[in-house]
C-alpha cells in the first residue's frame, strides 16, 4: 500500500497536468483599423503628403488618436470605424489651425461618410471576438471647395491593417 499510494499520487498529478488548458496570451486580437493613403491627382501612382492634417470623427466631435494632431509628415493613415454602427463620419481637415482671435478650426475642411457591414470574427479564447468590416464605400458630397480630388476603395473587406483600403487623391 505504501508503494502503491506514492505511485497514485505522481499519476493524478500528471494527469491533472495534461489536463489543464494552458494559458493564452492574445497576439492579434486587435480590431484592424482602416487604412487610407494620400495621392497626387495628377499623377495616382505618387503618395503625396497632406500639410498639417487633423481628422476628427463627427458623432463623438473628437480627433483621433491613432495619428499625431496637425501631421504633416503622413501619406497614409490608420483610422478606427464603429464597430456599433454601420457607418463612421470623419473630417478630414487639410492645413489645420485654430484662428488666433476665435481659436475655432480653420483650414480645409472634407467630411468623409465610410459605410460598411461589420463582421464578427473569432480569433481565440484569449482574445475573443475582433471586428471586420466588409463592404466598405465612402462617400464625399460634391462640392467645389473640396481639396479631396477623388476617392476609390481599393480593398472592401477590412481584415487587417497591412494595406492600403482606401486611396484618397489630392
């Protein structure tokens, strides 16, 4: 019995060990943001930086926090969407500034409507659920004070924030 009971003991033990789930840790849990790249519009194959860029998103009248504020040095964005709507407003806002007198935004400024449906997709029990967008289309109202020149979707489906979704042109 003295023998056996040692012996009983180490195999519960290892099977205890095999049994449990080790822990994860989440790597690419992250809900990818939509990236857009700024072009020449005389020439579409020519990233060209926009001076002094600030985009704000209209229902929460916030900027956003994934680019530095009033960037000059940017000829691609990463931008988050809503994962609780169907559709996220921006204003893209070329040479921003805050009037000396007022202090209200002056500049250039374009509203950016992205439709899209959102896509739940499961990556693991670590991390859950992220969101993917699929049938993205942006809309930008006509209008002869606008700097974006021209827009085209380059990738509808959102799954990844390594390309450019979007091209804006200016």
């Amino acid at each position: 019995m003295k023998k056996i009971l040692p012996s009983l003991l180490f195999i519960m033990l290892l099977l205890q060990a095999i049994s449990c789930e080790k822990d994860d840790i989440c790597v690419d849990g992250d809900t990818p943001l939509l990236v857009i790249g700024f072009f020449d519009a005389t020439d579409e194959t020519m990233a060209k930086e926009v001076p002094s860029l600030r985009i704000k998103e209209v229902i929460l009248d916030s900027n956003i926090n994934t680019i530095a504020d009033r960037s000059s040095a940017l000829d691609s964005i990463g931008v988050p969407l809503r994962i609780n709507e169907v559709s996220t407003q921006f204003a893209f806002i070329m040479d921003s500034a805050d009037d000396a007198d007022t202090g209200e935004e002056t500049g250039n400024i374009d509203t950016l409507t992205i439709n899209y449906e959102v896509r739940e997709n499961f990556v693991s029990k670590a991390c859950g659920f992220v969101a993917n967008f699929d049938n993205i289309s942006v809309t930008l109202p006509a209008n002869a004070a606008n700097w974006i020149q021209n827009i085209t979707v380059e990738q509808e489906t959102v799954e990844n924030s390594q390309n450019i979704h979007v091209k804006i042109f200016h």
